[in-house]
C-alpha cells in the first residue's frame, strides 16, 4: 500500500515494517488483534487492513504503556508508537511479512473500546451466516472477507481500465425507471408526486445501453446494480453487480474481440490461466454432447446419440420415441453401480421430466438389463461401440423429446462423472436458437431477450429462427451473455409479434425504443457480466454473498438494518397506498 500521510494516529501501515526499518520509531494505529500475557510482558498483534504487526509491552522500559495495555481488550483501537526492533531469536514468525520485527511501544493512545465480539475476528473457525450479516462491520473486519474485498476492486478496476484504453465512457443510467425486460419480477418504488403510478428497478440497463448507442456514445460500459424480484434459489442476490456494455458497428467477433483479452486479465486475479482465443461451442454442439448450454465439460462424460441405432428397434419405447420425433440418448459412466444407485438415478431422471431410466451394464460382451431382451445383438453391438462402453460400464438410456433427453442427461452427467473436476474451463456458447417454446405459457419465449437481433429466415416458422447472441461459461457457470442488437423497428415488431406482443402493447411498454429506432439507430451489440459471480469464483468462495460487501440473507431480508421493514402509516398515506396484508404474512 502507498504510506499513509503521518498524522497523529499513524505514520506507517502496520503490515508493511520490514526488518529494513530497525531502529526506527514508527507510529501505527488499528485495531488489537489479539492479546498475550508472558511473564511480565505484554504482546499484542495490532490489525490494520495492511496486515498485522507484534507490539511488546516491557514493564521496565515502559511502565505506564505496559500497565495501561494489560487493560486492553480484543478489538479496542489504539493508536501507538516506540522503537521498531528485531523479534528476538527463537520467536521469529515467517507466516507474517512482519514477522521479522516488532514494536517496542513507548506510548500508545486508546481510541476506542469494543464490546466483546459476537464471534472471534482473531480466528478463521466458521461462523453462522445469520450472525455474520447480522454483525458484518465485525465480519468484515476477518482476513478472508478483507481479502474478497481486494479482489473485488482489482477486478472492477482492471475492467475499468481494460474499456478506457479502448475508448469507452463509463456512463450512469436511471436506477428510477420503467420495468425492463429481462424476464423477472420487478421491484416497484410508488411515486408519490404522480399518485398511483410506479417506478420500477432496472433488471438491466438494457434499454438505456441501446438508447446510448443511437445517442452516437459508440462505446459505453458501467458496473451497475440490477434489481430482480426473484423467489428464494440458494445463491441469488435481489440485487447484484454486473460489468454492463455496448458498442456500435460492430458484429460478433468484435465483442470476442474485446472480451476475451479482457476476461484473461480479470481471471489471472484468480491464477486462471486462459489461452486466447477463447473456444466457441455451437449451442446446439452443448446441448447435444452435455444437455445444457452452460456445461461443466470438466466432468468428461459425454451424451451420445443413439437415434439411429434403435429407428428400427424392437423394443416399443426406444421405437415409440424415435416414431414420434424423438431421440435416444445415452450416457456412459465408469465405476460402481449397485442397484441402490441407479434407483437414485431413475429418481433424478423423472424428477428431470423422464418417464423412467433404461440402463444397462455391459457384462461377457453383452448386456446385464431388464431392457436386454428387447433388443437385437446387432442394436447391443451397436450402441456399445457407439458410447465406447467397456466390460463392467453402465449405459443410462433417455428416449424422448430431444429437449427432454438433454435435459435428463445433462442433468445426470454430475452424478455419474469419475472424481472432482479439477482446472478450469472457459468457452462461449454461440449460434442459440431465437426462441424456445414455453409449454406452460403456450407460447415462445425468447432465449436472451426480445432486443436480441435474429438471423435465419424471418419468414419461415419462429421455431427456426438463430439468434446473434453468446454466453460465456466457466465451469458450469454462465459469467455472462449478451448479443448483437436490433437496430430497425420492422424487425423488432417482428420479434415482438413471434413473442405474442401485440403492437399496440409493444408501444405501451417500448414505444420509445421503437421510435429511437426510426431515428437512425446504428448496428450495435453488447454483453453483460455478473460481477459477484466472477469475484467469488476467482476467490473459490461457494457463495455469492462472500463477494458482497452488505448482501442479503438468502431469504432476502438484510440481517444487518432490518430491511425490509415496515413503514409509517403518514409515509403510505401521502403514497395513496393501503396495505391490505398484515406485516410478516
Ligand atoms: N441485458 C442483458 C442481461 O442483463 C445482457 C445483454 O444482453 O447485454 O442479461
């Protein structure tokens, strides 16, 4: 850390004394650490955010220091100066880049006393989230959350630093605005000067990213905060962090272009070695091979098509699935497979969507199943060679809707694979479908958002319509997704109407995107990344809410100030809103 400018509470950082500085007479301040009586002396471990530094207290060189320090206590701060000296042989602690030397104090100053913490900040023993966020000031204090907190504004900062040298203008948009359309719930602030009416939070800046991008700003980034009013999942945040940008003419591997050296810097934060360029894996290549469009490819096992395998088959579900547009499927998986867990696998697999789980182990060349019978040597040779299956292997079968097989497969893949994944892998996913079809609603749903530019015939059936828009993935992880942008209204209208919004709906919610666009919008595309997500995986934290200084408990309340909270009756009123369910329901 650069030196602080001396003052009278401090003149050095405590973590940084080198044995370089004997004899010297620094002054540090902070907060005690931890306190140790020895037969007269007092030694006490002093904590600033640099780091910790040994202060001894000799009750022959300093009487009143020595006897004033017995008096403290864990998490007092003191401000305190004396000789800088070498620690005595034998007591030297090369865990600590102050381990060399101590403090000799000749005089300290108590700046503040502290109530006995509700957990050790001394000692890295876990401790109850509730009560970390309930106490967050203490809990930051802890050399593991002080540590994210570093990496967080390198991360931050190398982004920022990335886009500058690249001419882009960190430009804020409106936290007060209109719903977007990210897909999730809003949050909603009343208005109370337009009685009745709603603010909603931004789910993203993505409508005024666009609107830059017609204002002729060519190139804008911003690490803004987004609201989305999700039901509990375990690590979701109601509000998070993303790095958020747009740039004008520009097509896909512009983006890939920027992006890749960019993810490079802020991964080797974490030690992630990347080689660019970064991989591109065809949306349908990951669904195919992994069943998901966001795989863990370090699990290894591989979906395998056996479609064609089991067109002619005998066997009635392989058959009835395949006749009806369907696939079969099959993962291959090593290792022990008891009955027991392949029960708990058909679990899963139905819990999935399937209607059941086929297997097989491969056993004398041929097939231990209750399937076996159905089946021609032919098909068993077959699809054995197919999925590269040795003696004592499992095959586990899906035959159903394509989308449902990769589903039920991807879903699996974790449970059958051999071992913890190790390394790191980092690709995009590119060339997605438009649309997908939403059973519940009956209708289609966009797979990025409705802004994203389709490719394809736009003619033909919404079904087959490609969409210009990449997701970046990092070990099962979507750290980010963004796309090339619609830049002609008749398109937009298009893409509103394939997604059963009307135009006289698409102008009530986006007419003043519509009408930018008539006003000579320029091509532009863009990407969003999630900030904690990236910050907590380079920490190798599991959870989110290690990434963030002041998140909420994973109900969504916020242990620390009590929000939410109810509020005054006089507040609603001037509002016009009534309440009708009681608080805490
Ligand atoms: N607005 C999108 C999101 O928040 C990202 C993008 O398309 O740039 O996920």
């Amino acid at each position: 850390m650069t030196p602080p400018r001396a003052n009278r509470y401090r003149d050095h950082w405590a973590g940084e004394l080198r044995a370089e500085q004997i004899g010297e007479q620094p002054r540090v301040a902070g907060w005690v650490h931890r306190r140790r009586d020895h037969g007269g002396l007092i030694f006490i471990d002093l904590r600033d955010r640099s780091g910790l530094l040994q202060l001894v207290f000799r009750p022959e060189e300093a009487a009143e220091a020595h006897a004033a320090a017995g008096r403290l206590r864990a998490e007092d701060v003191i401000s305190a100066t004396g000789e800088l000296v070498r620690r005595e042989e034998g007591t030297v602690n090369p865990n600590l880049p102050t381990g060399e030397v101590e403090l000799a104090v000749s005089g300290f100053d108590l700046l503040a006393d502290a109530e006995t913490p509700p957990f050790q900040i001394d000692e890295d023993e876990p401790v109850g989230e509730e009560l970390r966020l309930r106490y967050r000031y203490l809990d930051l204090r802890r050399e593991r959350m002080r540590d994210v907190m570093v990496l967080r504004h390198d991360v931050v900062k190398t982004i920022r630093d990335h886009l500058s040298e690249r001419d882009f203008l960190e430009i804020e948009t409106p936290i007060l605005t209109r719903s977007t359309p990210e897909g999730a719930r809003d949050f909603l602030v009343p208005s109370r000067l337009i009685r009745g009416s709603w603010y909603a939070l931004p789910q993203s800046p993505q409508l005024f990213k666009q609107l830059l991008m017609v204002g002729g700003i060519e190139r804008y980034f911003q690490i803004p905060r987004c609201f989305r009013d999700e039901d509990f999942r375990a690590d979701r945040q109601p509000e998070f962090t993303q790095l958020d940008l747009e740039m004008s003419f520009v097509d896909e591997d512009d983006v890939f272009d920027l992006i890749d050296p960019l993810l490079q810097r802020v991964l080797a934060l974490g030690g992630i070695e990347v080689e660019l360029p970064l991989e591109q894996v065809s949306y349908d290549e990951a669904i195919l091979r992994y069943g998901s469009d966001r795989p863990d490819r370090r699990l290894g096992v591989e979906i395998h098509d056996l479609t064609e395998v089991f067109r002619e088959s005998g066997f009635k579900v392989f058959r009835g699935a395949v006749d009806a547009g369907g696939v079969v499927r099959a993962l291959r998986a090593r290792g022990d497979f008891p009955r027991s867990r392949i029960d708990k696998l058909e679990e899963k697999a139905k819990s999935l969507g399937a209607k059941g789980l086929a297997w097989a182990v491969v056993e004398d060349g041929g097939w231990r199943s209750p399937i076996a019978k159905f089946l021609s040597d032919d098909e068993v040779a077959r699809a054995t060679a197919a999925v590269e299956a040795r003696e004592g292997d499992v095959i586990l079968f899906a035959a159903d809707r394509a989308d449902v097989a990769a589903k039920v497969l991807g879903g699996l893949r974790s449970d059958v694979a051999e071992g913890e994944p190790s390394g790191h892998d980092i690709f995009w996913v590119v060339d997605f479908p438009m649309f997908e079809w939403s059973e519940g609603e009956g209708r289609w749903d966009a797979l990025h958002h409705p802004f994203t530019s389709p490719s394809g015939d736009l003619d033909a059936d919404p079904g087959t319509w490609r969409s210009r828009g990449y997701d970046v993935v990092l070990d099962g992880w979507e750290l980010g997704g963004g796309s090339i942008r619609i830049n002609r209204p008749d398109v937009q209208q298009k893409v509103f109407s394939a997604l059963g919004i009307e135009p006289e709906e698409a102008e009530e919610r986006f007419g003043f995107l519509l009408e930018a666009l008539t006003y000579g919008a320029p091509p532009h595309g863009g990407i969003a990344f999630g900030i904690d997500r990236i910050v907590a995986l380079l920490a190798g934290r599991d959870s989110i809410r290690d990434a963030i200084a002041f998140p909420k408990a994973a109900s969504g309340a916020d242990p620390l100030t009590g929000a939410p909270s109810p509020v005054d009756e006089r507040q609603l009123r001037e509002l016009g809103i009534k309440v009708d369910a009681p608080p805490g329901s």
